[in-house]
C-alpha cells in the first residue's frame, strides 16, 4: 500500500539516492522495499537492456566492435556471452561502457526528473566504478561479505566460482565502495530487518528532501 506521505507532491524529486552494491548483495530487494513506500526506483539494468534492443544503434555499435556472434539468431543481444567477454578484458569493459553509458544515463536521467516524489533512486549496479557518485545527492550502498555473495549468486544464477570471483574482482572491494557510501544497508540478516533498515532510511531521505525544497541551495 503507498503511504500517503509520499503520494502527495507533484513535483520533481528534490533528492536523487544512487543505489549500490556488489554482485548478489539484495540491490533489487532493498529497491522493491523502497517502492512499496511509494518511491520510484529507476533501475540502470532494465535501461541497459532497452538501449540494446533489436535495431537500436546501440546494438550496431556491440556487433562492430564485439563481432556477429555477440548477436543470437533472434536478433537479440548475447548477453552472457558479452558479460564474459568483457568481465575477462578491461579494455573491452571500458568500451562496451563506452557504447552504453551516454544513452543509459540520459534516458534514466529524463525518468528520475519525471518522477513525482519527494525523492527518487536511481539503481545502478556499477554507480562506484563508473565514478558516478557524484551525480547524486546521496550514494547508498547494499552490503553483504564476500563470502555470501559468492553463496547468494552461486544458488541464483548457478554461476560456477571462479566466473563468481572474476566478476567480484572486476567490481569495487567492499573496503572502497562502504567508504564511498553515505549510507549503509548491512543485508546479513533477514526480511524483518531489512525493512526496518529501509524504513529508517525513508524517514531520512523524507527529511532530507524536503530540507532540500525549503532550500535548494544546501
């Protein structure tokens, strides 16, 4: 049920959160908890697989520099294939981010501004090694120890390990990204306290944003 202290503005969100967090951390959890509080979320994965739909010049710019086979037989993109391509290459990661990121972050940007909220989330799996911190005016991070990472998407994806650890060694070290964040869900836990973590935050970002509204300037 949406709460009515989120229903009620009509205007743009005043506060933008990043959210973060390594491979298998619970990102989409925290974000669908946040939706049920009302807030939208706009989420960077489902943009990326628009901008890469058939016909798109996204897509063209994938075939040119990654070759044919990246691209199944239905015309959709491989995207298992790409991710262990340039998870393995960091010259290829920097230009498929290259192709993608300019047309993600402007069509997320068009979306968060067309919310109707106090504030907004904008998820985004790889916000800290992209440097996009500071495109936000707040950086939360979902944190788990590596140790359940590997378990959590090794039961999810049935990924085998050392794919696992390729993936955590191309992502920021928890060390890093936890000092790069404003604020911190800690997901070891279960359904209870997560919400209850989440809720808190709401109340913060509640605050926040309309600190924000009396004074833009801040």
């Amino acid at each position: 049920m949406q709460r009515a202290d989120t229903a009620q503005p009509v205007s743009a969100p005043s506060l933008i959160v990043g959210l973060t967090g390594g491979i298998a951390s619970g990102k989409s959890t925290v974000a669908r908890l946040f939706q049920d509080l009302g807030i939208p979320v706009v989420d960077a994965d489902a943009v990326a697989r628009e901008v890469v739909a058939p016909g798109t010049a996204a897509l063209d710019a994938i075939r040119k520099r990654f070759g044919e086979q990246m691209i199944g037989d239905d015309g959709q993109l491989d995207r298992a294939g790409l991710r262990a391509q340039v998870f393995a290459d960091a010259t290829a990661r920097r230009d498929l981010e290259s192709i993608l990121h300019p047309s993600i972050r402007r069509i997320m940007e068009r979306r968060l501004r067309a919310a109707r909220a106090p504030y907004a989330i904008a998820m985004v799996p790889l916000l800290l090694e992209t440097g996009q911190q500071d495109r936000y005016g707040r950086v939360l991070v979902v944190d788990v120890s590596r140790e359940t990472q590997l378990q959590r998407a090794g039961a999810r994806d049935g990924t085998c390990r050392e794919t696992l650890e390729g993936i955590l060694a191309a992502q920021l070290e928890r060390e890093r990204r936890l000092a790069l964040a404003d604020d911190v869900i800690d997901n070891e836990g279960g359904p209870r306290e997560l919400r209850a973590q989440v809720e808190r935050l709401h109340s913060f970002y509640l605050a926040q944003a309309a600190r924000l509204r009396a004074d833009p300037q801040q």
